[in-house]
C-alpha cells in the first residue's frame, strides 16, 4: 500500500513477505535471494542524488519504506 501525507512523506507498505529481510553492512535491507535488492539500490541512489530523507523498517513480516521530500 502507498500512502501520501501532504505532499511531503511517501511511505510504502508491505504486509505479505515470504522471505526473510535483514539489514546489510550498510543498515540496507537485504535477502538472500539472488539478483533481489536491486529496486532498493536505486531507491537509495535516488534519495542521495536528491538529498531526500529515507528510512526503512522491517518489523515481523511486515515492510515500511519511507521517504521524506
């Protein structure tokens, strides 16, 4: 599900994970499927190119990706 809060915040949530997520060196969430994290990787390069604020959390089998403007 996405969200939009005042034009400001995107946040985006995924409740239906079949794998297990775990947070790389770098504090990236990650799994150990092959090739997978490469959406992540651009989301990231995005948000430094555009010093936007990000955050991710991981609680359960639940997933919350946010992105403050």
């Amino acid at each position: 599900m996405i969200k939009y809060i005042r034009n400001s915040h995107i946040e985006i949530n995924d409740g239906n994970l079949m794998f297990i997520i775990t947070y790389d060196k770098n504090n990236v969430p990650t799994n150990l499927k092959e090739n997978h994290g490469i959406g992540t990787q651009s989301i990231i390069s995005f948000c430094k190119s555009n010093k936007l604020t990000l955050d991710y959390d991981i609680t359960e089998n639940y997933f919350t990706l946010s992105i403050l403007f």
